[in-house]
C-alpha cells in the first residue's frame, strides 16, 4: 500500500493491515542503501510474525516504489568523499535525520504509537536517527551490519569500495544484473554463501520492481554527510541490540563495536562467517538474538 508521509508517497506493507495483529506489539524494519522492503527475507518477517509480532516494513525514499526525488539532481560522490576525508561535512539533498521522519510517518500513519525499530546498514543509521529524534516511539532498536558514523573507524576494504562505486556496462537487464551479482558476491557472508541462481532470482526479481541508482547516489550521499551522529548516541536510552557479521568487508566488524560502546547498556553480538547479506543462514543467527531482545524489551 502507498500512503502519503512528510511530504512523499511512501510504499509499505503491514502484516496488521487487515486489523488481525492490531494488539500485537510492532516492530518497524528499516532497509539499507538502495534496498527495497522485498530484500527483507521472507523467512525473517515469517519468523517475527510468529513470535507475535506485527511487522511493517517500507520503501526509503529515493528507491522501490516510494518518492523518487530526481529534482534534487546526480550528487558528485568524488568531491563529496573529498570533503570529508579533508575533515567538512558534504552538503545533502536531504539527510537521515529526513529519512528518520519518513519511518516516523509511517508509523504515524499506521497508527503506532510505538515499535520496536530493526535497521540494516544504512537502515541501522536511520534507526539510530529515529531513537535520538523520537524516543518515546521507539520501544527498543536493533541495529544490523551499521556503524555509528564517527571518523576515524576502518573504511570497506578498496576491492568493495570499487565494485559498489562501479556501473553496469549498460543499462541493459542483463548487465544491471551481472553487475548486482558481483556487488552483493564481493560483500556477501563468506560462511553463509547463496547458490548463484539463487542470487540472480532475487536481484532479478528487485531489479524488475524498480531500478533507481540515482536515488542510491543521494541516499548514499546522506550516509556521507551524517557525520555528527556518533557524539549523540549516548542520548539512546532504549534497550539497544547491535549484530555484527565478523567477515564484513563493506561496514567492519569495528563499526559495530563503535556503536554498541556508544550507546548506554548496548549489547553487541558479533556473527562469525556473516558479511554484509541476509542468506538464510544469517538470518537463523539474526534471529536467535533478535527474537529474545525485543521479548527482553516487550517484557
């Protein structure tokens, strides 16, 4: 369903939508960098819903089936990346504290008062935002493969960085879909490896939903340009769970130890063999934390 929210159409879905899992408490999930609400698996919304849980999950503006903000126009990402090795903060088209507001909306328009909100990567990010921005919504946070943003952790490994940088040879399917394949093969959990058709199936089936690499271009430029959140997070007062894949070559293992130590009374569980992905072997890990943390918070 599409609804309208601090001045954008956002898409979403809601497993309460037909009034069944009204009294359930919810919990909000927040994708990462140009991922739509279908990249979260199924089998971890499944897994959420019967544990008693209603589970809404959107698109971030910029991509899926939300706002595409093209007016704002192509960021330059190299002088971006310039500005703040040289220690200045970018200038945005919009921020993650906007995109904090958009989660914020929805839950607004779905009528939660309050949820339990779940980001990955950038989502993460975007979680932590809605923690310092709204903390009396937030019943607790989780936050998944993301980083607090302070200068100075270990940048993505260079191999990464070039590959998520990089096009496709043309805007063909089938380049986009060789591209995509390489990307999430380069940052993919090195344990937990999914059967290339298995890959290619999902991206396929993203892709032809919606393609938007200029809206990825922005939100990536949002990423880059928060770059105080990290002297805020001791504000988060919330019962706070931060996962963290060992073998992460795009966000390092000690992105998410910065975070967990920065936020009062956080616990952080690292993942042995995790990347930057959700296979379904991840996904049996994520949960087994995820599930007694927001019961632990619910109780």
């Amino acid at each position: 369903m599409k609804i309208k929210a601090n001045g954008i159409e956002i898409e979403l879905e809601d497993t309460g939508a037909d009034g069944s899992q009204a009294t359930r408490p919810v919990v909000l999930l927040i994708m990462g960098l140009g991922m739509q609400l279908v990249h979260w698996p199924p089998a971890f919304v499944s897994a959420l819903v019967d544990a008693g849980y209603r589970v809404i999950r959107f698109d971030n503006r910029d991509v899926g089936l939300s706002t595409h903000l093209d007016h704002l126009g192509v960021p330059n990402l190299v002088w971006a990346g310039l500005q703040h090795k040289l220690g200045f903060s970018p200038r945005a088209p919009y921020t993650l504290h906007d995109m904090a507001q958009d989660a914020l909306a929805v839950l607004d328009a779905r009528g939660v008062a309050r949820a339990h909100v779940v980001g990955v990567s950038m989502g993460g990010m975007i979680a932590q935002r809605l923690a310092l921005a709204a903390p009396q919504r937030v019943a607790s946070l989780t936050s998944i493969m993301s980083s607090s943003g302070a200068r100075g952790l270990p940048s993505a490994d260079p191999r990464i960085v070039k590959t998520l940088l990089s096009r496709p040879a043309s805007a063909a399917p089938q380049d986009v879909l060789d591209h995509y394949v390489r990307l999430f093969t380069a940052i993919g959990s090195p344990d937990f490896r999914v059967p290339e058709a298995e890959m290619r199936d999902r991206i396929l089936a993203g892709i032809s939903r919606s393609y938007r690499p200029v809206g990825t271009m922005r939100q990536l430029l949002a990423v880059v340009a928060d770059d105080q959140r990290a002297r805020e997070l001791p504000r988060i007062a919330c019962p706070t769970l931060v996962l963290h894949g060992h073998a992460d070559l795009l966000v390092p293992f000690a992105c998410g130890e910065d975070t967990a130590q920065r936020i009062p009374g956080a616990r952080l569980v690292g993942i042995p063999g995790m990347g930057h992905d959700l296979p379904p072997g991840v996904v049996t890990q994520l949960l087994s934390h995820l599930i007694p943390h927001l019961d632990g918070a619910r109780a």
